[in-house]
C-alpha cells in the first residue's frame, strides 16, 4: 500500500509539473 501511494504522490507532483511548464510556456507565448 504505501508504494502505491507513493506511486500516486509521484504522479500528483509529475502533473503539477506539467502544469507549471504548460503556463510557463503560454505566458512566454502572450509577452512576446
């Protein structure tokens, strides 16, 4: 049980990420 867990917090912080780089690249798209 806990590597699953740990499995599903890996998960949640890759997809913050992902979400974090996609804002990062359409703020760098709006200012140029």
């Amino acid at each position: 049980m806990a590597a699953d867990a740990g499995d599903i917090s890996v998960l949640l912080h890759l997809n913050a990420a992902f979400d974090t780089i996609d804002h990062a690249i359409l703020n760098s798209r709006l200012t140029e």
